[in-house]
C-alpha cells in the first residue's frame, strides 16, 4: 500500500456517491481543488483529515483501508450502523439475514 493507494480510494468512493472533487473539497470546507490535490498525488491528507474524508464518505477507517472484501458502500453502511446496535439487536439482524439465504 502506498500514496496511489490513498489517492485512487478517495477517487473511487467518491465517485461511487457521485460527488464531484469540486463538491467534497467545499464540503470539507477547504479550497475547490483541494481533493484533486489529493487524487493526483500532489499532496496527501494529514491523518485527521484522512479521518474527516472516512466520516465524510459515511465509512468507517479501516473500511477504506479494506479494499480485499470488495463490499459495496452500501453494505459498508449497513455495517457501520451495526456497530451502533446492542447485542440483542445484532443478534435479531443476524437471524433475519440467515432466514433470508436460506429462502435462495
């Protein structure tokens, strides 16, 4: 992993919620080129504004360093708001997950 990895995962995330560099930079509250900055490798993010563009995209760090899944942003948000559950109810989601393949 290195600086290219950081660069095309911001590229590729964002472009799957379908925000322009333009967009997310002024979201961030920083310059209009700010992200382009980033996605062709002339500057890279501190570590907490790693962390506010993870909280931005809705997922969680190590979401974004996990590229060997292959999950989509949409189950990385449904498992980013597990966290949030209790137990009791992970568990009923889990058991409504198993009745659901076991009806393919």
């Amino acid at each position: 992993m290195d600086e290219n990895f950081i660069c095309q995962r911001i590229t590729e995330l964002r472009i799957e919620k379908n925000i322009s560099e333009r967009q997310m930079s002024l979201d961030l509250g920083h310059s209009p080129g700010y992200i382009n900055g980033i996605t062709s490798g002339r500057k890279m993010p501190s570590v907490n504004e790693l962390l506010y563009i993870c909280d931005y995209l809705a997922i969680e760090p190590s979401e974004f360093f996990n590229v060997a899944k292959e999950t989509t942003l949409l189950q990385q948000e449904v498992m980013a708001k597990t966290y949030q559950l209790s137990g009791e109810d992970t568990a009923l989601i889990l058991s409504f997950i198993n009745r659901l393949q076991e009806k393919k």
